[in-house]
C-alpha cells in the first residue's frame, strides 16, 4: 500500500507555462481534495472529489482546474502558471467511512 | 462556513514543561475535529481527531486533546515536552458535508533544552 503519492516532488516553472499536478491513492478513497500550503496561511483547499465524475470548489480555486476520470488519481492542472501559484500543494484522500484524511507528501512548486 | 482559529503563531517551552496549543472554532454543524502535526519538509500526520465520541481524545505521541461545546475549542497538550515534538501543528474542522478540512494558519511550537 504506497498511500498517497505526488509528483513531481519539486518543480519550477516560468509565468504563463501550464503543468500537471499527479495525486494518485491505492486504498480506494472516494474522497480526494488538493490544499495549498503557504507560510502563516495554514492549508486552503483548492479543489475536491466525493468521486470519480464529480468535482467542486474549494476556497481557492481560480488558476486551477481538475478532473476525477477513475478513483485512484485526481490531477491539479495550472492553465497559466503565476508567481502567486508558489506555493507547496498537499493532495489528500479519505474513505467515506472514516473522516480521517490521509495526506501525500506534497510538491513544492516556484513560478519565476 | 466553518473556521479556525489557533492562537499564537509561535509557542516555546522547555523541554519536560507542558504544552499547550490552543484551538478554537466555529461550525454550522456538529464538527469532526483534526489536530495534525507536520515535521519540516514533510507531509501533515494525524496527531488525533474527535468525531463526537468521547470528549477527550487521546493521539499518539502522548498528545491529548479535549472537546469543549461549550467554549468551542479543541485545545492540544501534552504533560511534557521532548525535543522531538517541535514541529508546526494544525487545528483542522470538518466542513458542512465532512467530505473537506477547513485549517487553522497553525502553530509552531518551539522546545528548547
């Protein structure tokens, strides 16, 4: 059971590139949800899935799009890459019988 | 809308003396409440969690926390402090549909010698 995984582990990118976020979980979540990490700003959340086919909002959204094509994987995609998008993205999944949310170990993005 | 607030951005203590890192939070709904940890360079861990059973929880690491209605916190401790526990730590509560965490900004919690 690899858990949570990310990757890249770490990435720059010039302003207006566009990438792809990989999260991808072997434990048959229903629920998956990206955060952004930044100093003294806690976790926000990006976007999420309740499952395959199904996404939303989260408190950050705008810049990031995603898509929910099987259950194990949930890419983040930037359109356009801006210096505000620095920042560490954690992905992370939950089963819907238990709330506890398991985290991977996070890409560090820097947008020059 | 659920939030969080911790306070204090910054908290040291001695090693051996206790730690307290305070939660407090606001929800429409019976909250499920989280409390992480998260070691430099890495990912966020589980301490503990609450999700409406006993009121006092207890986590790995001899960490604890207490449910508070009343107060609307969720405070951590622990009786003493070891080297090893300084990290940042997350307050977390469950959104409207429990599908998603809303943080708290965190806490750094400093030990010295």
């Amino acid at each position: 059971n690899a858990g949570v995984t990310q990757t890249p582990k770490f990435q720059v990118l010039k302003t207006g590139q566009s990438m792809t976020l990989q999260c991808a979980q072997d434990m048959n979540h229903e629920y998956m949800s990206w955060y952004r990490q930044d100093p003294g700003m806690g976790l926000r959340l990006i976007h999420y899935s309740v499952g395959a086919g199904i996404t939303d909002q989260g408190e950050v959204p705008n810049g990031y799009n995603v898509s929910r094509s099987t259950t194990e994987d949930f890419p983040l995609r930037l359109l356009s890459a801006a210096p505000s998008q620095t920042s560490v993205y954690f992905c992370a999944s939950r089963t819907g019988l238990s709330y506890e949310q398991y985290f991977g170990p996070g890409t560090r993005l820097t947008v020059t | 809308a659920q939030s969080v607030t911790q306070l204090g951005s910054h908290v040291s203590v001695s090693e051996g003396a206790l730690v307290l890192l305070r939660c407090n939070y606001s929800s429409s709904v019976p909250p499920y409440l989280f409390w992480y940890v998260q070691y430099p360079n890495q990912g966020l861990q589980l301490l503990l969690k609450y999700t409406s059973a006993a009121t006092l929880v207890k986590g790995i690491n001899g960490f604890e926390a207490e449910f508070k209605k009343s107060e609307t916190s969720f405070h951590l401790t622990k009786p003493s402090a070891h080297m090893s526990d300084a990290a940042e730590y997350f307050c977390a509560v469950s959104d409207q549909g429990y599908s998603t965490l809303t943080f708290g900004k965190g806490t750094m919690l400093l030990v010295s010698p």
